[in-house]
C-alpha cells in the first residue's frame, strides 16, 4: 500500500486562481505541477502513480474559513472513501481555537495542517504552544510546514532546532515535519531533529536533498518515523516513489516509508468526544 500524507486540492471554482495564484510566487519558470488543483485530477494522479490513499491538508489562513474549509474536507473525503484521508485547519490567532478544534474533531479529521509562513506565526512561540497541547490532547496528529517556501524570503519561522523544542514541550503525540524536516534546512536536519521523536514526510523531495543525505538520517532517525509525502500537485508522485524505490533499503523499509508507517498513524488516532 502506498500512502501520500501531503496533498492539496481545491473546490474546482477555485482551484484554476488558487493555482494561478500560486504558481506566481515560483520563480523557476520550467516548474511544472502533478495536475490542476482539483480533487478528480488529485485521484487521477493516484491511479496513474498506483498510490492507494491521499491525505489532504488544508491551510486556513482567515477566521471565517475554519468552519467552511472543514466542511468541504470532510464532504470530499465522505465522496471518496477509502481513497482520501482528511486533516483539517484551524486559523491560529483565535481566541476560540479549541472550540476550532472541537469542531475539526466532531467532523472525524484525523489531523490539523499548519502552515507558519501562509499563517504568520512562529512555530514555537506561546500561544502555538497551547494550541498543540490541545490539539494533541483531542488525538489529532500535527502536520506542519517546515522549512523554505517560494513565495516568502528568509528567515523563515520554521527551523529543525524548534521543531526540536516544540517535541520537547509536547511529551507526546504525533508532530508531523514537512518537507523532509525542514526544505533546504537539511543539514540542520541531520542535526537536530535525527533520532527525535519527531516524523518527517518525504515531500519536495527527493529532486531536491541527497540519496546519501536521505540515507543518513534514515539510518539516524529510524524508517518507521519516516513518511512518504509529494505537496501534491507541487511534485510528481511517480519520480518520487522510483527515487525511493531504487535506494539501498530494505523490502521492509521500504514498504514501511511508502505507506504502513502512515497506516498505523491514521488508525492510531483516537479522537476525544
């Protein structure tokens, strides 16, 4: 089975400016995307990479759209059962933030989705503090950004160092680092966030760090802690699964990172009523 836990899709309204808009903030003009944005050229995608099970991650970044982003997840991982998988979002500078997370949990969400660059916050800083506790308190899982982002100039408020920290506060639950812990930060990686009992997803990618740098940390951190992921529409599903395929691990490391580590995490989740 393979799992992607890192995809994006659109409300097919919206999805050709949210993609427009998007892709304006890439400066490399070769970039090309996976598909359109839209949940039937997210699945089409699948089919032709052979991943079974998508996991959508939304980005609130405006109070009014917590109840409506949450509800369209949930509606197009209910059209789509056994296909798609679905974290919600919440806006993280509102005061009502549990009653936003109460509400991402009654909708059976397996995660929140944070974004500190598209959000404006810092990844450790107090009041994110809170908001974890409480998140990881309900069962959800946290998937974070990390690292570099095209559209914003460092520094960037995301480092594997607090990452680290954040871990450190929380004593438990699951903090999901994105982009392989860290995009471009990777030798602060392998520092720092190697043997933590923090997990990274694979996305953006393996066209972007080393095999022997990947191998490394592999090695240091433990495959079982390890996520296959693409930012899909932002990478290529089936490049990404042939540069881990080809790699020197074993059938079980393998098969471990392409989707039975994420398995175990979404049924492990145990949401609090």
């Amino acid at each position: 089975m393979i799992i992607d836990v890192h995809t994006h899709v659109f409300p097919d309204h919206l999805a050709p400016k949210a993609m427009d808009s998007l892709l304006d903030c890439i400066e490399e003009e070769s970039f090309t995307t996976e598909h359109d944005g839209t949940v039937a050229g997210l699945l089409t995608s699948m089919d032709e990479a052979g991943i079974d099970i998508s996991v959508l991650q939304p980005v609130v970044t405006k109070p009014e759209q917590v109840r409506s982003v949450n509800e369209w997840v949930h509606k197009v991982v209910s059209d789509n059962p056994g296909r798609l998988v679905g974290f919600g979002g919440i806006y993280p500078h509102s005061k009502s933030y549990k009653e936003d997370i109460d509400f991402v949990v009654g909708l059976g969400l397996k995660g929140l989705k944070f974004h500190a660059e598209y959000q404006a916050f810092v990844l450790d800083e107090k009041k994110m503090l809170r908001i974890y506790d409480y998140a990881l308190s309900q069962g959800l899982i946290l998937l974070h950004h990390a690292g570099f982002d095209p559209a914003y100039t460092a520094p960037f408020r995301t480092s594997p160092r607090q990452f680290l920290e954040v871990s450190r506060a929380m004593g438990g639950g699951v903090i999901i680092a994105a982009h392989f812990g860290g995009c471009y930060q990777w030798d602060e990686v392998e520092t720092y966030l190697a043997g933590s009992d923090v997990y990274l997803d694979t996305s953006i990618g393996f066209e972007h760090f080393s095999h022997d740098l990947f191998l490394r940390v592999v090695r240091k951190h433990g495959a079982e802690k390890i996520l296959f992921a693409t930012d899909s529409p932002w990478s290529h599903a089936q490049t990404e699964i042939a540069h881990l395929k080809s790699l020197p691990l074993s059938d079980l490391e393998k098969s471990a990172i392409l989707g039975g580590n994420a398995l175990s995490l979404l049924k492990s989740v145990s949401l609090v009523s």
